[in-house]
C-alpha cells in the first residue's frame, strides 16, 4: 500500500532554495496571535476588508469577553493596508497607540482593548509556505492530517452558535472502529496507522470540503455536517459505513476488513442546548450502535 502524505507533511527545500534566489514577492498579511487561531496567516489582498470580532458573521471570529462583536476592519487600498476601529467598546490600538484609522507598517502589532490579536507584516512566499505548514503542525492530527479534537471543538462550537440562531439544520457524526485494538495487537501499529489514515482517505472521497472532519481520539472521529438535516445526514453516513464495510484493507500481504459503529444527531428547534450537549447525544449513540452489534448507524430524530 503507497503512503499517502498530506501536503502539509514536509515543506520542499529545493522549492525554498529556487524561491530564495528568486526576486520576493512581498505579499501583505495579518497574522493572529490568539486561541486557536494562533500562528494563522491571512493574505491582505487588493479591495478585500476583514472584519474581526465576537460575532460569528466576522471574517475572523474570536470567542474573547472584551471584544465589540465587530470589533475592527482591515482592508487594502493600492499598496496600503488599513486598520479601522468600528466603534468598538474597549478600543482599537497600534503598538499602543489607540487609533480609529491608521495605515498600517512591516510589524505592527494590532491589539483590541488590552489583548494583542494581530501582527501586520509585508511576507515573502517562502515565510508564507512555513507559517502555513505551522498553523497546519498546530491544528491538524500528526498521523492522518485532517483537524485535530482541540481545533475541532472551538470551530464546531462557533459553528454551533450560527446555526443555532440562524436555525439551520447542524449534524453531527461521532465514529469509532470496531475492535480495532485487535488489528494493532494481531498486525501491530504500523499496520494501524495505515488503517487509521485509509479511513481518512475514504471518508474524505464521500463527504464534502465544507464538512468539518477531525480525530478525536484513538480510532475515535467526528464529522460535523453543516446546513444538513437528520435524513441527509443519515444517509450520508450510511454510505460511509457501507464504504468501510465493503473496503479491503491491506498490509503488505495481509488484506483485512475494518468495520465502524456510527452515532448521528441534528440541531434543530433548539433542541440541544449547547455543543457540549450535542457532543455528549451523539457519543451515547455511537455506544448505543455498538450495544445493538456494531457495524451500524444509531441516531436521534429530532421533533418536528
């Protein structure tokens, strides 16, 4: 069975030797400096603005008390760039200094009210490839690449809210191998890790770029299903058991079957009262799907 790397894996010296004999291109960017957003870098593009606050309809959302919840603006006029308080509570402040706009210069640090969320900087494509690799090294699981449980919980969270006060459908599909302890202690690690990460590549074949896929734990994985309704939701991932099911897993001459017990459930009418809650029903089903003979798709039907 090949390796399959994710492209966040390794960084290309060559490509960065090429690069750095090259004239730089100087790309103006932001990069955030708290929760889970750390180390992210976001390219200042001509005419874009990027709103940052509290409020879940922000550009960049950020779950802080003392933010306004839309806090500030940047945005890029020619080859300038911009920051704008929006009549934020606690103020916006370059380098100390509060402003209401300023044109902002190479390592300007940007804080709303005492809390440093931003640094401007003019980026070369070489520190635009490595700030990416480590944003990806903090928020993605080592072994497989997709999201891992600390980047899932605070984006589903958010996730949770929008959709909870907008009243869209949100599901939410909790995964585990079944008896997958016996393939590490018959086959060993190694062959685990290369089911764990084939699992990743068949589930990421069925379900869409917008789903939000991530480890939790172990042979433990979640998938959070936006905008998508409790029978969308079911289906989908009874396709997703069946694709497991019917797959062939091999290592070196060894081919073994893996199979998966599936828990889903729906936010609608405001029937759970916080993601954690959603998190919590949709763990009970997975354990539910393995009390009734594994292999299976357990949910609950939310109210009409």
């Amino acid at each position: 069975m090949k390796k399959r790397f994710d492209t966040t894996d390794i960084i290309n010296v060559a490509e960065l030797k090429k690069q750095a004999l090259m004239k730089p291109s100087i790309t103006p960017t932001i990069t955030l400096l708290v929760n889970e957003m750390l180390g992210k870098t976001i390219t200042i593009t001509s005419g874009m603005e990027v709103i940052i606050g509290r409020s879940e309809e922000c550009d960049v959302s950020l779950d802080i008390t003392a933010l306004s919840r839309k806090h500030c603006a940047v945005f890029r006029q020619g080859k300038n760039v911009f920051v704008r308080d929006l009549d934020s509570t606690n103020g916006t402040f370059v380098n100390g200094e509060r402003i209401e706009t300023r044109v902002l210069k190479n390592g300007d640090r940007v804080f709303l009210g005492d809390i440093c969320v931003f640094k401007f900087a003019f980026t070369d494509q070489i520190d635009l490839d490595i700030n990416r690799m480590l944003f990806d090294k903090a928020t993605r699981d080592p072994l497989t690449g997709i999201y891992n449980r600390t980047y899932f919980q605070e984006n589903c969270r958010k996730e949770f809210l929008f959709h909870h006060r907008t009243g869209l459908p949100l599901s939410l599909v909790f995964f585990d191998l079944d008896d997958f302890k016996l393939v590490n202690d018959r086959y060993g690690h190694t062959c685990g890790d290369i089911v764990l990460k084939d699992v990743v590549f068949i589930v990421k074949r069925k379900i869409r770029e917008i789903d939000f896929f991530s480890r939790y734990g172990g042979e433990e994985m979640v998938i959070l299903m936006k905008n998508t309704d409790y029978p969308a939701a079911m289906k989908k991932t009874e396709i997703l058991r069946e694709a497991l099911f019917r797959h062939k897993f091999e290592y070196g001459a060894t081919s073994l079957s893996v199979t998966a017990s599936f828990g889903v459930v729906t936010l609608k009418n405001g029937n759970f009262n916080s993601f954690q809650e959603m998190l919590a029903a949709v763990d009970s089903m997975m354990y539910k799907a393995k009390q009734e003979g594994k292999n299976r798709v357990v949910g609950i039907e939310p109210d009409k």
